[in-house]
C-alpha cells in the first residue's frame, strides 16, 4: 500500500466503494477499534448537552461508523463480523442497504456527517445511519448556504481519527453558526494545539481527557519507522506506546466558555 503525506499507509481506497465492506475488511486486519472507545465518551456528551435532542455532526465520517455504533446499539467487532459474514458479503447492494436499515434503532439523536466521499455518505444515508450528509471539502471552501443552514443545527461535533488531514480551518467553520460542544480524538503524532487556539478566539475553552487509546496496528514495519520518525520530531516520547506496534489518540474536548463542569466516569475511560 502507498504512503501519504503523513507517513501512515493510505486507506484512500476503502472510503470510495459503494458499501463498507471493503471498508471493514481492511481495517478488520489492523484492529481498528477506535470508534468502539470513543463511543462512551461520544455518549456521555450526548446525555449532558442541553438540548433536548441532540443533533451530531461526524467529520470525516466515511460510512457513518460512529452513528452505526450509537444507532444499532452495536460494537466494532458486531460490525466486523456482519461485514465480513460471507452470507453478508454474497448480498447485492439493495439487500445489504435492507438488511442495514433493519439494524437501526429508532430515536435518539440526529446524526449528520461531513466528509469528502460521497458515495461513502450515500452508504451512511441509505442505511439510515446517518440523517443528514454534508459532502463538502472545508478545508478548501465555505460552506454553501445549505451545507451552512445543516451546520446551524448542529449541536456536538465528534470525529476519530480525521485530524491531521482536518484542521482548524474546517473545524472553525463549522463552529461559526451554533457554536456546537466538540469532541475529537487525535493521533499523538498531531498536535491539536492551532485548532484549540483558533476555537479560543471564537469563545472555546480546551480540555485535554487522561489516558491514551489505541487507534490501530501499524500496518508494516516501515510504516511504524516512519511514524515513530514523525513523533520523534515532534517531541513525543512513544515508548511503551507506539514503540509497541500501536498507533495511540488523545481525546479533546472544546466547548462554548461558561458551558457547565463536565466529568467522565472511570467507566468511559
């Protein structure tokens, strides 16, 4: 597999097939399960945000993976499995859109997601993982005045992975309309720090969350040779961490100055 800018190994290919099933089979091999540890957390700022309904907008969603997880009450591994079943794997597209749907749970909070791909969110929608999709580039641009009136909406923005490719020029957009609660978990090898300061000029504070979480396995040797280059670069001692074989997020949380204390639970951690 190529490498992109970043040193990691390019998934690029997963996030453009009709379904998530190439998707899910990748990233089956490397234990991605970072979704599955963020959703306690995603949960709890869920349950303490004020609005009655919440609506949650996914960057870089690709195929609405933290809404599946939330909506079908389900983990990492029921979705490794259902994609990877042959059965599952021997439907055609409009079965396997069906049989998605069927998993979903009424009720709830309203997901919407942001991404680049389109057909990954035509996936998510079809299914009806997702509400809402937004396929727009605000790294490049603005939104239109739809894309805007969604994002007006919007009441907590989460993401797993998407920064360092998103930065603060995607995320302040988005919070200019609602000023919406965020919650990102981010690879150590990027700093979060611009995006915190640029959030803090439109009235956020920053909270960092203890601990660490595994995102994933390197995919090959040379992979981790260079990631363990970048964080050396940066600064960031990877010992007993990504020297392991593992690549590791931290958890920030950005709200609105004045928003209300917010703890989590042993539990969520």
């Amino acid at each position: 597999m190529p490498f992109d800018s970043t040193g990691k190994i390019s998934f690029d290919h997963i996030y453009t097939a009709p379904d998530p099933r190439p998707f899910f089979g990748t990233l089956k091999r490397v234990g991605y399960h970072i979704p599955q540890l963020a959703k306690p957390y995603f949960a709890r700022l869920i349950d303490a945000h004020p609005a009655e309904r919440p609506t949650v907008l996914d960057v870089g969603c690709s195929y609405g993976v933290n809404a599946a997880l939330q909506r079908c009450d389900a983990t990492m591994d029921d979705l490794y499995a259902h994609y990877t079943d042959p059965a599952v794997r021997a439907l055609d597209h409009a079965a396997l859109v069906a049989a998605d749907r069927q998993r979903v749970r009424p009720g709830g909070p309203k997901f919407y997601g942001l991404d680049s791909s389109d057909p990954a969110l035509e996936y998510a929608l079809s299914a009806g993982f997702l509400d809402e999709a937004i396929h727009a580039d605000l790294e490049r641009d603005d939104p239109d005045s739809t894309q805007q009136k969604l994002l007006d909406d919007v009441d907590l923005v989460v993401s797993t992975g998407c920064v360092g490719y998103v930065t603060e020029k995607t995320l302040t957009r988005v919070a200019r309309g609602a000023q919406p609660w965020m919650a990102h978990f981010v690879l150590r090898m990027f700093s979060y720090e611009p995006i915190a300061e640029s959030l803090a000029e439109l009235g956020y504070e920053t909270t960092g969350v203890g601990g660490v979480f595994r995102q994933r396995q390197f995919a090959s040797a040379e992979e981790q040779t260079q990631i363990l280059d970048t964080l050396s670069a940066a600064g960031v001692d990877p010992t007993g961490l990504e020297s392991d074989g593992w690549l590791y997020a931290q958890l920030y949380v950005s709200r609105p100055e004045g928003s209300a204390p917010l703890a989590f639970s042993d539990e969520e951690g």
